[in-house]
C-alpha cells in the first residue's frame, strides 16, 4: 500500500471512531498518525519493514502495530470492526460541508438518517435545526453543502488528472502503429476540474491501442472496451476514455472530442448554413461530393468560415465564435510571457520552503523578479508575522539579495483583509514593505453588502497592489464569498490594484469568468503561484496562465509579465 492508501485507512479510523463516541484523545492519535504518514518522504511500508516506523514522530506504538499488519496483509481487523454496523452512507454525510464525524452521529442516531438523501430530507423538514449542537445556520449550511456535493461529485482538480494524462499519452505513443495521441475534452479546454481523461489516438490499428489501455497496470477495472473505444477506472479513481480514429479523421476527431458540447452545437450549426454535416470523423458536404481532409484543426477552423483559429481554452460559446469570425479574439498570454511571480511563502508562515529556497527556485524557473509575501499576524493558524517579524525577515531577504544578484527579491506581505475592511498591519509597515497583497481569510461568509464595502475599502488603501484570491474559494470545497464587483473593481481601477489570478491549483481565483469582468472593467491582473513550497512556484505558468487565457486574457493584461524596470517602476512604485 503507498504512503496515500495508508493515510486514507488511518483517517478512516479516525472518522470511525469519532463517529462511535470515542475518547478525542484516541481520535487525535489516528488523525496525527495520518498526517505523519501523509508527511513521510519515504515509503511507509519500507519504514515498518526496516523498524524505521518507531522514530516516526506522531506515530504511537499501536499504531505501529496496525501499520504492520495493514502492511503484511493488505487488511486490518481493527478496521474491518470499526466498519460493521456503520451505514455505508454515513460516509458520504461526513463529507458534507458542516457535517463531520460528531454531527453525523447526532442525526444518526436522533433521526435514523443513514443516507445523503435523508439528511436532505430531513433539512427540509426542518428537524434538523432543532437537535443538540445544530440550528437553522447549520440546518442551511448542510443543505448548500449537500447541493455542492451533487455538482461537484466525481470531479477532480485539473492537477490530479494532467498527471496520468500525460503518463498515458506517453504510453500510448509507444503502441505500434500509433501516430499521434492527444488529451482531449475538458482537460485539453483547460477546465479547474474534470469528469475523466479523453485520450484521442491516430492509429489504423485500433486493437493494439484498446489492448494497451486495459494492460496498463494503473487500471483498477475496465469500465468497456470495443473496437475502437475503452474506458477504464484506475487505481485512483480516476476514469479515462481512449477513442482510435483513423489518421485521416484526427483533426475533426480532436475537435469533436474537444468540445465543448455547446461550442460544438454552435461549429455545427454554422457548418449546416454552409452545406455541410460536421460530426467527429469529417465535415461532409450535403450534396455527396466527397469531404475536405483537415491536417489539423487550424484547416478546419478556417474551412468553417472562422478568421482565426479558436484555442480550446476558449471553446465554451461565449462569444469565442463571433469574435473569430471578425478577426478580435485577443493573442493570449503564454506561460513563458511571465517575467516574475508575487505570493510566495516560505517557512516563516506556513510555507515549507525557505527564503534561499524558494528564491533558488525561482531563479531555475528564469524569473527576474520575485516576492515574498508571507501572511500577517492575524493569521494565527498560518504563523502569521508581527513587525518584529517582518523586520527579521528582512535581514533573510537581505542575505538573499547578496547570493542571488541575478533576481529582484521584493519583500511584501499577504495581509488580512479584517472584518471591516480594515488591513492587518500598521500604515508605517505596510508602507515599509515593497508590495502588499491584500486577501480575505476569514469571515468569507459576510452578508454580501458588508463583504461589498469591506472589499471596497480594503481596495481603497493606497498600499495595496494586488487584491489576492478575490473568490475566497477552494476548488470542490467550498463555494466563492459574494459581493458587488462593480465597486470593488472601481476602487481597484481608482488605485491602480491588480486583481491576482491564483495558480494554485485548489484555488484558481480569480477564475476565467470574473478574468472576463476584470478586464472589461480596465483593470490588470497579476498571474501568481501562491506557492507554499518550492515545487509549487511553477503553479503561477502551469495553472494561473491557463485560467488568464480562459479569461481571453492577453500578455498586456497582466502586470507581471512587464519587464523588471516597468514592474518595479510603474506597478509598485518604488523608486
Ligand atoms: P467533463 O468530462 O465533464 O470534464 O467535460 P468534457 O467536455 O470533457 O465532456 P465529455 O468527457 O463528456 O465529452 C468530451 C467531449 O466530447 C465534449 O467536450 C464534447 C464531445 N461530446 C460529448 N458528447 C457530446 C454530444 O452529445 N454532442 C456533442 N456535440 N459533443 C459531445
Ligand atoms: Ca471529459
Ligand atoms: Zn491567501
């Protein structure tokens, strides 16, 4: 079992035995041990077999006991116990945003609700709100997270699946009479989250493809396989679809099984007026004379009519196909236009790097220009930094500064947006610092007038460059904050404050849709990796550039991709 299995099973426990009433302290050990497998660079299972395990902080002697077994046998008795008598879907209600372990136990056994659908049930007969421990702002907030949970069930990040999706490219390119493979479907549109991997292949000889997609060994089980298309769940869950086309269809196969769906109805219906059927192998002319062949989707586009070529990224019909037809989509910004990054944490809070490490890696990514902005003291939970830590970090950026001349470190600070809009930090500090983003991390769920003017006057301080993660929200996890962008952005416009697009892949924020609003407005955006680790720097190209270009976001929207003497001029103001 790897490091994650065994993380899951001890979290399980954890949950299990909560949900029997079981002394904190004994729940805490499983929810520790977990996290220490979670944390572990080696291989737990290695650990258990060389004793290691025994110096593994966090790890208490039964538990070790429990990893052995779970090691040598694949199985655990204790846990098998724990899961008699449990209702399967008990499981499901504790993910249930506001439920957990403690609260599932109460409807449990007050309501007999065993199933997702009796908690909905039983919210909406209002017999919730009145058990120990709840009320009608509970009662409301478990019937939101259910309804999230029903639109979010069975998707997953966009980092989670790009992963196996490039591994299996990879391997399907190494199948004999391959051509080309290229992921498809909302991964290749470069959505926040997906249904599954669609794997699009050239091949005259579709068998030896279906037959590779089932012999993976990260198949779990065959979902169906034909002719010339199999699914198939893998170990982690995951489904992927792998469909052959003859080379001769690849294009229009790529663009069909790109999607979107209403892109497509929309591409279909402008081939119709042309008098053509498009469908997933060729565009055919109704008259029976025989079809073009497209060698790639660029052929295509401009076959239908279209004067510039429409990138997946913009595949959703929300204007994309008027714009191409008039030549006035925007050239959107690439990963590489990126000069530098803000929102980088390092150790002083709750990042894992430190400040020479995540400046080296900064420089390997080629940046010229990054900054640190660790968060502010209110933040407990994340070590939050007074002044006098400030100032101490400063020394640090000062050293790095000398060991790395071929960069510009800025030294700012992710300072609290307060309930009331007011910032975390002193004017003297916030002005001694070379930049501030201002975020929310608390009350994200203030009455939308509130939030409004609390946004609207953290936007009018004239210190803040960048208002961070403006949606507050954590990607199938929990919903966006509301408020009013109107005035929000006029105060950004007011201050010239960029809007951060988030690249952390749970965050993505702001997301393409508001990229749209943001610009439309006049304001700039600022592309970042809110990294908490140095592997994590990258996020800002991989993940926030995506998110900018499904936004229709051009290099000149982003503030970071200015030079080092512009950005530091014009944007922060130093000097
Ligand atoms: P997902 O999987 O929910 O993240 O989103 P998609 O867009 O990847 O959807 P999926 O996997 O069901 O289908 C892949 C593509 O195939 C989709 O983007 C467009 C195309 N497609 C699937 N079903 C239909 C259909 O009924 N009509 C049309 N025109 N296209 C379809
Ligand atoms: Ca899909
Ligand atoms: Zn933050």
């Amino acid at each position: 079992m790897d490091n994650r299995a065994v993380e899951a099973v001890l979290n399980e426990i954890a949950a299990l035995l909560e949900l029997k009433g079981a002394n904190t302290f004994k729940v805490r050990a499983y929810q520790n041990a977990a996290r220490a497998v979670g944390n572990l660079q080696e291989d737990v299972g290695e650990l258990v077999e060389s004793g290691e395990i025994k110096s593994v902080r966090g790890i208490g002697k039964s538990i070790q006991e429990k990893l052995k077994e779970l090691h040598e046998t694949e199985e655990l008795v204790y846990l098998e116990e724990l899961r008699s008598g449990v209702p399967e879907g008990l499981f499901e209600i504790m993910t249930v945003p506001g439920m957990g372990p403690k609260k599932t136990k109460v409807v449990w056994e007050e309501l007999s609700v065993t199933t997702l659908v009796d908690l909905e049930t039983a919210c909406k007969e209002d017999q919730v709100a009145g058990l120990k421990g709840f009320g009608k702002k509970s009662q409301a907030k478990i019937l939101d997270g259910i309804e999230h949970l029903e639109l979010t069930r069975g998707r997953r990040l966009r980092s989670q699946a790009l992963p196996q999706a490039a591994r299996l490219k990879a391997l399907l390119e190494g199948v004999a009479g391959v051509e080309r493979v290229e992921v498809a479907g909302s991964l290749r549109r470069g959505r926040e989250t997906v249904k599954d991997v669609d794997l699009l292949v050239a091949s005259l000889e579709p068998e030896a493809v279906m037959e590779a997609a089932r012999d993976d060994p990260e198949v779990d089980s065959i979902i169906g396989s034909g002719a010339t298309k199999t699914s198939v769940r893998l170990k982690d869950g995951l489904q992927v679809d792998v469909r052959v086309v003859e080379p001769r269809s690849f294009a229009c196969a790529l663009a069909y099984f790109t999607g979107s769906k209403d892109f497509n109805v929309a591409l279909r219906g402008m081939a119709l007026d042309q008098g053509y059927s498009l469908n997933e192998y060729d565009l055919r002319p109704l008259d029976g004379s025989p079809p073009p062949e497209f060698a790639t989707e660029e052929e295509l586009h401009k076959a239908l009519g279209l004067a510039q070529y429409v990138p997946p990224e913009l595949r959703e019909n929300t204007g994309e196909i008027a714009a191409a037809i008039k030549g006035e989509l925007p050239t959107l910004i690439e990963p590489t236009d990126l000069q530098g990054i803000l929102h980088v944490h390092t150790k002083w809070s709750d990042g894992t790097g430190t400040v020479d490490e995540m400046v080296r890696g900064a420089v390997e990514l080629g940046y010229d220009y990054l900054g640190i902005s660790d968060h502010s003291e209110i933040a407990g939970y994340a070590n939050g930094l007074s002044v006098d830590r400030l100032h101490r970090q400063r020394e640090e950026i000062e050293a790095a500064r000398e060991a790395y001349p071929q960069i510009r470190i800025f030294h700012g600070c992710e300072v609290d947006i307060l309930g009331d809009g007011q910032l975390d930090l002193t004017d003297e500090c916030l002005e001694w610092l070379d930049f501030v983003i201002a975020s929310v991390h608390m009350e994200l769920r203030q009455e939308r007038s509130k939030m409004t003017k609390r946004l609207v006057r953290a936007m009018s301080h004239p210190q803040v460059r960048v208002f961070g993660h403006p949606l507050g929200r954590k990607l199938l996890k929990r919903d966006s904050s509301a408020f009013d962008w109107e005035p929000v952005l006029d105060a950004c416009v007011e201050n010239s404050i960029a809007v951060e697009v988030n690249g952390s892949p749970h965050r993505l924020d702001a997301d393409w849709v508001h990229v749209r609003r943001i610009r439309a407005r006049g304001v700039k955006l600022c592309v970042n990796p809110d990294a908490h680790a140095q592997a994590t720097l990258i996020d800002a190209a991989r993940y926030g550039v995506c998110e900018a270009r499904r936004g229709w976001a051009s290099k000149e929207d982003v503030v970071n991709t200015l030079d080092l003497a512009a950005f530091e001029k014009d944007f922060l103001r130093i000097g």
